[in-house]
C-alpha cells in the first residue's frame, strides 16, 4: 500500500485479460485450493483400488506425504499471521525502553483485549474509585499490560 509504483503495476497486471479479473490474492490462494483437491481425487482413488495391491501401498504413500503437505503449509500460514499480528502489535505500543524485543520467532499472541482497571483512593475521607483503560495481551511467554497513550 505504501509503494504507489507497486500498486499502479499491479492494478495493470490484474486488468489485463489473461489474469481474467483476478487480483493477486487468489493467485496466491490457487496453490492451497489445488492441494485440497489433490487431496479429494487421492481418496476417491483409494476407495477404488484393491485392497493390498501395488496401487494400494501407492495411493496410500501418495496420500500420506499429501497429508504432511497440507498440514506444513497450515502450520507455515499460522507462523505467518502470528508473526503479522505481532509487527502489528509493536507499530501500535510504543515502549519507554527497548528492553522487550515483541517481535519473535517463537512468540504467539493467544489472547489480547481491553479491561477496566479500577484505582481505590485510600487518602481521601471518602473512598473514591476511579477506572481507567488497559489493554491485556497474552503471550505464550510473557503477559502485556498496556495503557492507552494520554
């Protein structure tokens, strides 16, 4: 979005007749679409062939590295838009030191949400209660308490 010469070739290229209208993204999704039906037909074939035959054991080894496939790529796309949300993240807080690298490898947001911190002020005769936003974001190694920017 930021690159306007990207954006103005692309938009060339996706009105051009041969992609057919299509935009990027779909070309970019044909590959998982073809993978599950790859998936289909190897199961339709296993149904039809013998049992204990040579097409069988190879159908079946066929059908299993499909398995890993398929499952590598959702592991892959789940690292992917875990480590998105997480360049998300680290644009939107901005820490008073750099002492907590967000951005990791290994790190996953599980959880994230605002709640309502509730402060009690015992120096006064009256007890008064004041709240104020937070933000939770939880982390598979750590917990993020953040507050909005005054």
């Amino acid at each position: 979005n930021g690159n306007a010469g990207f954006q103005q070739v692309l938009e060339r290229l996706e009105s051009d007749p041969v992609c057919q209208r299509l935009s990027l993204k779909s070309f970019l999704i044909l590959p998982f679409q073809r993978i599950t039906r790859l998936k289909l037909l190897l199961q339709n074939i296993l149904k039809r062939t013998q049992l204990g035959s040579e097409e069988e054991v190879q159908a079946t080894q066929a059908y299993d590295a499909l398995e890993k496939l398929i499952k590598d790529c959702n592991e892959n796309v789940q690292r992917m838009k875990s480590t998105e949300e997480l360049i998300y993240l680290s644009q939107k807080i901005e820490f008073e030191c750099k002492i907590f690298p967000l951005i990791s490898q290994s790190r996953r947001l599980v959880k994230c949400g605002e709640l309502t911190a509730l402060d009690f002020n015992n120096l006064s005769p009256k007890w008064k209660v004041t709240s104020r936003p937070i933000y939770l974001h939880l982390f598979n190694d750590c917990l993020l308490l953040s507050r909005p920017k005054e």
